[in-house]
C-alpha cells in the first residue's frame, strides 16, 4: 500500500508538471513560478535517441496519469502542484526534504485522510440514493392502487397487475421452461420509454425463466397473438437495486406482444 501511495504521489505530480504549462516541441519548461529560480530551460536535441526517449517517457507518464489530481478535487483534495514540481526536483537531485521514514509517514496519513473523504462521500452518496429509491417505490405504490382501479385490470399474488388489449383467441400458452418471441415497450410511469422492440423493428427471444418474475408470470397467462400490458411492481422487477438506466424500486410499465413459442423449433 506504502508503494502505491508513493508511486501515485510521483505520477501525478509529473502530470501537474505537464499539464500546468505545454512546453515548446523542443524546450522542457518549468510549471510553477516556486521553482523558476532554480529551474532552467532544459534543449534537448529531437533526434537524439536517448534525449527524445527522456522526455517522451516524462510526457507520457504525465498524460497517463494526469487524471489523478482531477479525481481528488471531488473530495475536495486539492494538491498543490508547485510543491509538488518543487519536491520531484529536489528528490531528484537528492535534496528531498524528508528522510525515508518520514516521507512514508506522510503518504500513510495521507491515505488515511483520502479513505476518510472517500468513505464520507460514499455515505453521501449513498444516503441521497435511498432517498430517491424511497421516493421512487412510494410514487409506484400510488400509480399501481390507481391503475388498479381500471375497468378490466386484474392482479396477481405477486402483486402484477394486466390488462388484455388485444387477444387472438388461440389457446397455445407458454409454460417457464419454453422459449417465447415476443415484442414489447416498456416504459416508466410517467410514461418515458425505456426499451423497445418495435423501435428497433426487431422482435427479441428469450429463455422465459430467465427474465424478470413479472414477465415469466405474466408471459404464460397470454396466448400467441395476445397483447398484454403488463404493470411491474419493484418486487417482481427489478428490485431495490434497479438496472442500468431502470431507478431502484421502480414500477414498469410493459406493453407485451406474444408472437411464438419455441421459434427455435419451427
């Protein structure tokens, strides 16, 4: 841990040297005004395999890690880049203010204060988001005891709520184990779309024990040619733990068409 430390420290401190002030093609130039006294505009000759490899490798390692600095400032860690050119020159030249033991005492405690802003800004994090999961649920709450109220809806154990928008009087259904094809949109309840097979004009197949428990229920109470919709409670969803761009403790809406059962064998 002691080696990562140091080692991230000394990167990204070439990044600020890098970043701070773009030196011309063949001029290294100093970053900072705490060091200009005792830096010097270093020529180097482009040609030269030894001289062009020296400063592409700190160019290079500068880019590379130029986003560390950047990634502190969300937890309000500001790193000031003139101590940090001032303390690689002096390191360099074995002028380096600290002995070993101390300079290992510093990265340690500053690790220390890292993983304490990192740990508050986690619980932040994750405070706001069980309050949007809170909000979330209960506003599905309220849409499904109002959707429920419609002509034709019925309900499940589960808690899934359908209704038929269209049926083809066939009698074939699937069962869990089946293979269906189907097409479908779904979408939040403030009616925002989130996926579509018609939008991208390409009916899906799928295993159907292996999508959510909303669907597998609700899929094997339609026949081919039926057209469902279907309204998902969190529970049978996508959880407390949502998916992708679908929010934590959402209720979804699915307009569900059963196209075939097993395709794979016709």
């Amino acid at each position: 841990m002691k080696k990562i430390a140091i080692t991230l420290a000394i990167a990204t401190a070439l990044s600020a040297c890098n970043n701070d002030k773009k030196p011309e093609a063949t001029e290294v130039a100093p970053s900072d005004t705490a060091v200009k006294e005792a830096s010097a505009v270093v020529s180097f000759d482009a040609t030269d395999m030894v001289q062009k490899t020296s400063y592409s490798i700190g160019q290079n390692f500068a880019k590379q890690m130029s986003q560390n600095f950047e990634g502190l400032k969300k937890y309000d860690i500001e790193i000031d880049t003139d101590l940090v050119v001032q303390g690689i020159k002096e390191g360099f030249s074995g002028n380096g203010k600290f002995p070993e033991a101390e300079l290992m005492t510093n990265m340690q405690e500053f690790n220390t204060f890292y993983q304490e802003k990192v740990k508050a800004e986690q619980s932040r994090i994750d405070a706001e988001a069980l309050v949007k999961a809170e909000a979330t649920k209960a506003e599905g709450d309220a849409f499904r005891a109002e959707y429920a109220k419609k002509e034709s809806v019925k309900s499940t154990e589960s808690g899934l709520l359908y209704r038929v928008i269209t049926s083809a009087g066939n009698s074939e259904k699937p069962v869990k184990a089946d293979t269906v094809k189907v097409h479908y949109k779904g979408t939040f309840i403030d009616g925002k779309e989130f996926d579509s097979s018609y939008s991208r004009n390409q009916p899906t197949s799928f295993p159907l024990g292996g999508v959510i428990k909303g669907w597998t229920e609700g899929l094997q109470l339609m026949a081919i040619g039926d057209k469902f919709e279907f309204v998902i409670p969190p529970e049978i969803g996508y959880g407390a733990g949502g998916s992708g761009s679908i929010p934590a403790n959402s209720t979804l809406v699915f307009e569900v068409e059963l196209l075939e059962i097993n395709p794979e064998n016709k």
